[in-house]
C-alpha cells in the first residue's frame, strides 16, 4: 500500500533519490531478515523490506516513462517486464538452491542475506548510472489541470487517503489468506463486507479532496486517463492469474510431487523464459496481430492453464506435455501484459508518471497477493487440509486450474467489452 505514497515521493523528492534510498532501505533490511532471532522480528523486518521496495519500485516505471519516448519507450517497457520474468526465474532457481544447500546449517537464512552483495553493488552504481530526468513543460495544461498539479506540489502526501485504502486492502486480504484455514469463520465475512464499505468511503474522500484543490492519493486525472480503469482491472487479473498459477504448482509439485526445492524451481524457468521473449519482441509483430495481444494473451493463458492441469492429472510428471503448457502460459501472460501496460503508460501524460506507476504497480501488486490467496485457498479446500497424495494433489490442481483458465477468460471477456465500446 506505499507504493502509490513512493512514486508520490518520488515525484515530489526526485525519482533517482527515491529509487536509492529505497534500494538501501531494502538492501539493510534484507541483512536484518537473515540474521533476525525471532519470529516477530523477522515479521518486523519484513514490513521494513516491503517500505523500501514501496520507495523503490515505481521510480522504474516513472524513470522509463520521463526518460524515453516513443519507439524507446516501449522498447524499455518491453525490458522491464523481461526483467521481471528473469528475476522470478532466478529467484526461485537461487531460492530453491540456497535452501537446498543449507550452507552451515543456515536453512532459509541465505535467501535474505543474498540480496545483500546485490543491493550494495546496485547502491555503488547507481548513482553512476541514473539520471534525474528535467521536468517536462507544462504550457498547454488547461487551468483545472495546472490546479491539481499545483495541489500535488503544495499538498504532497495524502496520508488519510493512504489510511483508508491501506485499511480496505487489509481487510479484504487477511480473509482471503486465512478464511480457508480457518472454516471460513463470520468475522472473515464481517471484514470483507467492511471492506467494500471502506473502499466507498477512499472515493468519496478523494473525489470532495480533487475538488477542493488537495492532492489525493490517486489523482482523478489519472483515472480518467483513456482506457486506464480497465487496464487496472486487466493488469490485477492477469497478476492474480500468474501468482495463483505459480503457487498452486508450486504446492503440487513439492508437496504432491515430492520435488525437491531446486527442482520445483526450475520447473518455472519455461514460463519465465517465455514471457521474457515475448515481452522484448511482442513489438515486432505485424499491426494487426498486436491490436489483438491482449485477449489474445488471455486466452492463450486459459488454454495453458486447462493444458496444465490436465497432463498432470493422476499424478504424473506430465512428461514433454507439461514443459509445452508451461511454455504457453508464460507468453500468454506476457501478451496479456507488456503490450498492456506498454499502451496505458502511452496514454497518460509525462507530468502524470508517477502516479500513474504507482496506480499499476499497486494493481499489479494485489492483483499478485489476491492471486496467491485466492486460488491458492482453492488449491487447499480440494485437498480438504490434509497432506495430499500424487492423486489428491493432482486433482485439486486441476479444479484450481479450471478456476485460472476462467479468470483468464474473463480477460479475454474485458477486451471484448472494450473493443464494444470503442465501436460506439
């Protein structure tokens, strides 16, 4: 929830300083999670971990979206979210064998302590490397624009906007990560039902906010970009789709499988893989076929998704089959998302670059923790709590993939809606 507040600081501080001291932010605490003593305590440094990747992450996109232009522009956006699927390729192989290892009886220590040399070495570059981009002119704003862009430089920080949403998240995601644990009880209803409530009450609060001339958390202008709500929707699906597909595989193959954690790890290098080609060449294709990416990244995954679990299904390895499937899904995600993400940031304005990172990164962000609680809370109620054998294991993967395959089509459904409307 500071990742809107971090691009906002960014904008308001600068984008390269935000982005290193995030950076060292996230370098100090990760050195803190590996040596932490106590349960709470590594909990404690981990809320210090995520503030830092907050300060730290949308600075990327707002840097991409003020340093470049055009035909470079979406090469760079291709780049980054190449980056992304190499990075979680690489963690979960280095992960994987780090655990594996347990260099000196150290356990899940080093999977905390390896970021260190990177974040150092990143620190000593960075200043280096990074430029603070000029700030773009302003002249043809018309006066209710030049207003907003006013408020958010007097105004800075929109903390009872930031409470607010902050609350409606927790309480629509502590539900969802421990209802299934916990039989579903009333007060996991009662704090989805607030929720929705609390989520009411951020718009009205940052609607009358826009109006008087504050800086709301996010700003109206932003909202009203062309296409930009239902590229937040798109972008949240498709993050829940990958996150909740990754995990339920994950719980498959270790647990149902018996895969080691290296070996769970590299079973994901295909999708990574795919989605990092797709995602540096999806550009390349004709015209016409990338008018149609999206959906058709949607339905690619939903076809991917049903494939999965079908040639896993009874408990086998799913042989050949299964590196195909998995091939399939990761460009379908990325069709799904990098021409996505490419043509909404297309669409907003330069002085509008921090807040509109810091909108789709917040939605790519709980699109993710959603994913991971909502089908991975399918995952488990098929398996009905118990450790689950080859056979149970596979066939709740594959009610779970049943389930992805139609989110994914709602996707697909979202680009149809939106081709309607522009019809009109």
């Amino acid at each position: 929830m500071l990742l809107i507040t971090g691009a906002r600081l960014g904008a308001l501080l600068g984008h390269r300083r935000m982005f290193l001291t995030g950076l060292a932010v996230f370098t100090g605490a990760s050195l803190a999670c590996g040596l932490a003593a106590t349960t709470g305590q590594l909990i404690a440094f981990r809320f210090v971990q995520g503030a830092g990747a907050a300060l730290m992450l949308p600075q990327v996109l707002s840097l991409i979206q003020r340093t470049f232009t055009g035909g470079s522009r979406a090469r760079a956006l291709g780049a980054y979210a190449a980056v992304l699927a190499s990075g979680a390729a690489g963690g979960q192989i280095v992960g994987g064998a780090l655990v594996e290892a347990d260099f000196l009886g150290s356990g899940w220590r080093p999977v905390f302590l390896v970021n260190v040399p990177i974040g150092l070495l990143l620190l000593i570059l960075g200043p280096r490397l990074l430029h603070e981009p000029a700030d773009p002119p302003r002249p043809a704003d018309p006066p209710r624009h030049r207003a907003e862009g006013s408020a958010v430089r007097r105004s800075g920080l929109d903390l009872p906007g930031l409470v607010l949403l902050a609350a409606a998240v927790l309480l629509f995601t502590v539900p969802l990560v421990l209802g299934q644990e916990r039989g579903w009880p009333l007060w996991g209803w009662i704090a989805l039902g607030m929720s929705a409530v609390l989520v009411a009450l951020f718009a009205a609060y940052e609607t009358r906010l826009a109006r008087r001339g504050g800086a709301p958390l996010i700003s109206p202008r932003v909202v009203r970009a062309p296409g930009m709500p239902l590229a937040v929707i798109r972008i949240a699906l498709g993050m829940a789709a990958n996150a909740g597909f990754l995990f339920a595989m994950t719980l498959h193959v270790q647990g149902g499988l018996g895969y080691s954690p290296l070996r769970a790890g590299l079973t994901f290098v295909p999708t990574a893989v795919a989605f990092g080609v797709v995602g540096l060449n999806w550009q390349r294709l004709p015209a016409r076929w990338q008018a149609v990416a999206v959906p058709g990244g949607f339905l690619l995954a939903a076809a991917s998704f049903a494939g999965t679990g079908l040639v896993l299904r009874g408990g086998t390895d799913g042989g050949p089959w299964l590196l195909v499937a998995l091939t399939v899904s990761g460009a379908g995600l990325s069709f799904a998302y990098s021409p996505l993400l490419t043509r909404t940031l297309a669409t907003v304005r330069q002085q509008d670059a921090a807040d509109a990172s810091g909108v789709l990164v917040t939605a790519a962000q709980l699109g993710l923790l959603t994913g991971v609680a909502v089908f991975g809370a399918v995952f488990l109620g098929a398996t009905e709590g118990t450790v689950p054998s080859a056979g149970v294991s596979a066939d709740a993967l594959w009610v779970t993939c049943v389930a992805l395959a139609g989110a994914a089509l709602c996707g697909v459904l979202m680009s149809l809606v939106r081709r309607v409307g522009n019809l009109r």
